[in-house]
C-alpha cells in the first residue's frame, strides 16, 4: 500500500502538473490555447483532489495555488535587492528632448541615443523572484526600497508562470527578478464591477484601484476571483543571464513564459520616441486596458549603468505622460433631459474643468438608480472622468468634501417638457415620458433623422430643428420632406439662401440606402449595425413589417428585446403612415438586398486584432459591400474571424468554437480573385 502511495499519486499528480503548466502558458502567453477551458477545469479538479488526499505531497509551484492559499493574518514587508525607483514625468516633447539632451550631456556624446518605448500601464508596479526556476517571492513596489509580500496573491493571476519555461539555448537563471504591472482590463474592470452590485458590494472607481484592492487582499482565494493581468517591464537582480540591450531582457522574459506589451518598440531615436508615443497615444481608447502614458528608456544596458540614478529615480527613463483623464469639480445641478425614445435622462451641470484638454461642464448620470447608488447629491464635489470621445461621467462622490448643504436628487413624476406622468416599466432602470408627440422626443427624432448616418440633411441643425417643432410646422419626419420656401422663410433668422440651401439639402437627401432609411426612423434598440442587418435579411419595409419577433430573433445580430421592439413598431399606424408619406414625398429606397452576390454573401465575420493594411471600419466596409456581415463578438454561427497582431480571447474562442481564422494576406487574396469563401 506504502509503495501506492509513494509511486502512482507522484506520478500523476506531476503530470498533471506539468500538462496545465503547458496549457496555461498556451493559453495565458502564446494566445494559441491546445484544449477547451472545460478540459482545462477538470484537469485542475483532478489535480487538487489529489493534492488534497496527499497534502505530503502539495507544492508552491503547482497550479493549484491559482485559486488561492489560507487567508494571511496581515502582510510583511521585504527588502528590495534593486531599489525599484519612480520615474521622472514628461508632459510635452520638449521635456523629452531635454531627457536626450541631458542623456548626450552625461555620456559627453553627440551621437544618436537609441531608445525603446513601451506603454505605460495604469496598474500596480510587482516585482516577481524565481530562484531556481520556480517563482518563490513576490512584493508590491511599497516606497521603492521595501515592498509587501503577495506571492500568494500573484500565483492566482493565470499570466504569471509558476515555474519558468526552458528555451533552448537559454539557461534557467539561478536567480532571476522580474517587475512588472499588474492590471485589470476593461471588460474584466465591467464584470467585476456587475459583481460587486450584484452582492451589494461597494463598486471600485476605476481599473487601477480594482487592481490594488484586488492585490491587497489577506484572503488570496479573493484574489483568485479577480480578472488580474500582468505585462513584464524589467529584471532586477539576476545571474546567468546575458544581454546587451533592455530590449534583449524583453526578448528573453518572453521566452521564459512572461507577457510582454505588443506595443513595445526599440531602437528608436528620440525622434522616433516622439513619433512612437503619437501612435500610442492615437491608440488609447480602443485598448483592452487603461495606460497613462509612454515610458522612453535607453535600450544599451552599458549606458543605462554609465547614466546611473538619482535617490528617486533612473537617469536612464522617463514617462511622457498624457493629459488626465479624471478630475475634481463641483456638482452645480442635475437637469432632465427627454430623448427620441421619451427616456428621462438625468444630466450633471459642472463648474467647468479641464479634462485631457477638454473643457468640461455636463456629465451623463444614466439614471435614477445610478444616482442613488453612487449618492449623488447636488452641491457635491465629484470625481469626473472622461475617456475619448465618450461622455463624461461621474466615477464617485468625494464625501470628505461634503458640508451638509447637498440635496437629495428624485426624478420629476411628470415629464419635465410636456408635463405627461413619467412611466417607469418593471425591469427597467430608465424612466420614460410614454407621449410620442412630447416635442422633446419630437425634436430629438428629428435631429436623429437628419443626422450623417441617417438622412444626412446638411443644415438641419439643433436651433432649426427646435423652431420647427415649437411652431409646430413639423411633427413628424415625414414633414420635412414637405418644408418650402414659404415655412421656411417665416423661421427666426432664415434668409432666402439659407432656405433655399435647406431645399435644396432636403433634395439631396431623397435617395437613400434602405439600412439608412431604416436607421433614421429611431427604432428603440436598432443602431446603425442592426439597421444594417435588417436591409440585408429583408426586400423592404413590407417585407419587414410583416415578421412576427421570433422570425426576427432568428437573423444572426439580433436579440429577442430588439425583435419585440421592431415588431411593436410596425404594429403602430401611425409609424407606416410616416414611412409611406415619406417614400410619397418622393424620397428613393436603394434597397441592399438587390445588391450582386459577392464573394462574402451570407458569410459572419468577425475582426480582432491589429490590422496592418486596413483599418477595422475599412474592412467592414469591404465585407459589407461584398454581402458579408460583421459581428462584435465570436458565436458558432461567425464564418471567419480576421485576426491582426496582438489578437486576444475573440482568437481563442474563435479556435474553441472551430471558427476559421484568416489574416490579411489571405483577405486580400481573396478581393483580389474576387473568389467565394467556401
């Protein structure tokens, strides 16, 4: 019995070991996963198991120690054996041309500085030691000098290898300390968020601190169950390992299992830095992750020593840092807005401030309930954030700040335009004004169906478009298509060119896409893409309006609340009414389907990654031109997923789910043969 024991558990308990150590550097690293994550889940049940029965035989380097280890009863702190020391900010491109000037100065050189540029993540700074191979220490960054120990925190994170992998020509470090950025990503930051509400837990402000909290807890099985990743940046202390340059370190953590940031690129001159970090920076909002900024550093590991370091920072680095993205302000007021769909919005009225070069005075609030869960009062000092093109909006109360003057906000029980009782149905977080003819929705209907994406009428803005609606000449956006020189000229302001200019805009916007068309008419849930769906699938309006919603639902992009929608609004006269005065007053459908069969009809593609030759709206485009549709998101019924550099989980469920997977060459070979997709 002894030698069952001591023989078969060893030998299988390895195996297992060593197989998901395998399979979660496939997945984590190479981003080319080998089995399903079911198989994957019961490989790592078996493996605890049989841990569990044989506790003799448990080890720190087994995958197990992923869904965590017995809570700590406080943290301890260790030593650095390289300080891990801050960096200095550059906010323009002269400060970072001073850093070259000052970097030529110190070596007495006049000779080109070669760099490398990598993004700066917005996370919490690690340092990871291996001893022998197998990750045996990890601590937070603390002061720079000493830093808590969270190794069992880091083990949990899927990204960090457990044990180093063994490339040829490599030899295992006898000692090897890596740094790196611990992150969550957005979609992770999303869900976890979701969590925190659905247990009635408190939401975290931003992915930055989610990741410190997450970091930070006593119990690692908490930790375990945070959507953590990491990018390696460095080494510290090290033996045995050769190199040259900062950017072979890179190269060579890459090989022994560590992620390293696609962006990152070397022998860059200071103008190329310069340029580098232009890209980056166009880049920001559509990463999967928050950075703030481009760390520039001098690749030579010889000049790096030669330039050494202050008490605080490397003379060798700097950080050109972008223009914040969240901000302090006061809450002034909370207006109510009315939209096309006759949903009550509360909107924010800010003291002005400056966000990443952005004056700034409203913020979105969602709704009711999200005011009451962040308790928003007015009079409040507000943590504001804004990123990109997107809306402003509130991340947290300051309450410190608070004096005791702040009001409790309550959505008005009557529309605030046209004084209707506000309805707010069972399952929904938005309050709505239920009259269609409330000029608030009128007006925001009307501006809707003028917009580029729609009719696109040039000259139809705002201030005409609430004249027309106040003086009641147009109630609906049929009505426009009536409008003559003679309505138009009795307007505020409205000379005889600038009618004549909105005529002769109206005409212009007669012929008409049917998936523009469709669009325009504010269909509650179809955006552009789902109006794209519907012109494609359906002849016309007739064709439409005569399906029931679980023949809608069936259209591959289309969900059951979106299907109910569009039954329910050809259910209303009036709606067909307005469709049929609109295609009276001479407007022409140029209906998709009539399109000739190209080589992608019928086929779901899905693009992931980034693309070289293309952008991503260019390939829609292509596809959807050529009888293709393209998805957001990788479902058994995606034909082909185009994957580009860097491509995430879309690449990795497109391979679970059997879905081929083409590149660009192989897209354009395929345009330029105008060849059917099998």
């Amino acid at each position: 019995m002894q030698k069952h024991i001591d023989k078969l558990p060893v030998s299988k308990i390895e195996l297992l070991r060593k197989k998901l150590h395998k399979h979660n550097y496939l997945y984590y690293i190479k981003d080319d996963p080998e089995i399903s994550d079911s198989e994957y889940d019961r490989m790592m049940k078996e493996l605890i198991g049989l841990e569990k029965t044989y506790p003799d035989l448990s080890s720190p380097d087994s995958p197990s120690m992923r869904v965590g280890a017995p809570p700590l009863s406080t943290f301890v702190t260790t030593e650095h054996s390289i300080p891990m020391l801050s960096l200095d900010n550059a906010f323009d491109d002269n400060d970072l041309l001073e850093f070259d000037k000052r970097i030529k100065k110190n070596l007495n050189t006049s000779d080109e500085i070669l760099y490398t540029a990598e993004p700066k993540l917005d996370g919490l700074a690690v340092e990871l030691v291996y001893e022998n191979g197998s990750l045996t220490k990890a601590s937070t960054r603390g002061d720079g000098t000493k830093g808590e120990l969270i190794t069992e925190n880091i083990r949990t994170i899927r990204s960090v290898p457990l044990i180093l992998q063994t490339p040829n020509g490599i030899k295992t470090p006898d000692l090897l300390e890596v740094r790196g950025e611990v992150f969550i990503g957005h979609a992770g930051f999303k869900k976890l968020n979701q969590n925190q509400l659905a247990n009635n837990l408190n939401i975290f402000a931003n992915p930055r601190n989610a990741a410190a909290g997450s970091l930070r807890q006593l119990n690692s099985k908490i930790t375990a169950k945070r959507p953590l990743g990491i990018f390696s940046y460095g080494i510290g202390k090290t033996t045995d390992i050769l190199a040259e340059s900062h950017w072979e370190y890179l190269c060579i953590l890459k090989k022994f299992g560590f992620r390293i940031n696609p962006l990152i690129k070397s022998g860059l001159t200071i103008k190329g830095a310069i340029e580098c970090y232009k890209k980056i920076s166009e880049k920001r909002d559509f990463l999967p992750y928050d950075i703030d900024g481009v760390v520039i550093k001098v690749d030579s590991l010889k000049l790096q020593q030669l330039l050494g370091a202050t008490s605080r920072s490397p003379r060798w680095a700097i950080a050109y840092k972008f223009a914040a993205v969240q901000e302090t302000t006061k809450l002034i007021n909370i207006e109510v807005q009315v939209g096309r769909t006759g949903a009550l919005t509360p909107v924010a009225i800010l003291a002005p401030v400056n966000i990443a070069g952005v004056n700034v005075t409203r913020a979105t609030l969602h709704n009711e309930d999200e005011i009451k869960r962040k308790d928003i009062k007015t009079g409040d000092t507000v943590l504001v954030q804004r990123a990109g093109d997107v809306i402003p909006e509130i991340v947290k109360v300051i309450d410190s700040m608070r004096t005791g003057n702040e009001k409790t906000f309550s959505m008005p029980a009557k529309c605030p335009v046209c004084g209707t009782e506000v309805v707010r149905e069972k399952n929904e977080a938005v309050a709505r004004c239920v009259n269609t003819n409330c000029p608030a929705q009128v007006k925001e209907r009307l501006k809707h169906f003028a917009s580029k994406a729609a009719f696109d009428i040039e000259g139809l803005g705002d201030k005409l478009v609430e004249q027309l609606v106040e003086k009641k000449i147009c109630t609906s956006c049929a009505d426009i298509f009536y409008l003559n020189m003679e309505k138009l000229k009795a307007l505020d302001r409205m000379g005889e060119l600038s009618a004549k200019n909105i005529i002769k805009a109206i005409e212009k916007s007669k012929k008409i896409s049917f998936s523009r068309f469709i669009y325009g008419l504010g269909i509650r849930h179809v955006g552009e893409n789902m109006a794209k769906i519907l012109a494609k699938k359906y002849k016309n309006f007739d064709e439409l309006a005569s399906r029931h919603p679980e023949e809608i639902e069936a259209v591959e992009g289309i969900g059951p609340v979106a299907a109910e929608s569009i039954f329910n609004y050809f259910r209303q006269d009036k709606n067909l009414k307005i469709i049929n005065r609109i295609i009276e007053s001479g407007v022409t459908v140029v209906y998709d389907s009539i399109k000739t069969k190209g080589a992608f009809e019928g086929k779901t593609f899905v693009i992931t990654g980034t693309l070289e030759t293309w952008t991503r709206n260019q390939v829609k485009k292509i596809i959807e031109f050529a009888g293709g549709h393209v998805s957001s998101s990788v479902s058994r019924k995606t034909n082909y997923l185009i994957a580009g550099k860097s491509a995430g989980s879309k690449l990795v469920s497109a391979k679970t789910l059997g879905v081929k997977i083409i590149n660009e060459e192989i897209f354009q070979k395929i345009l330029e043969t105008s060849t059917e997709l099998e």
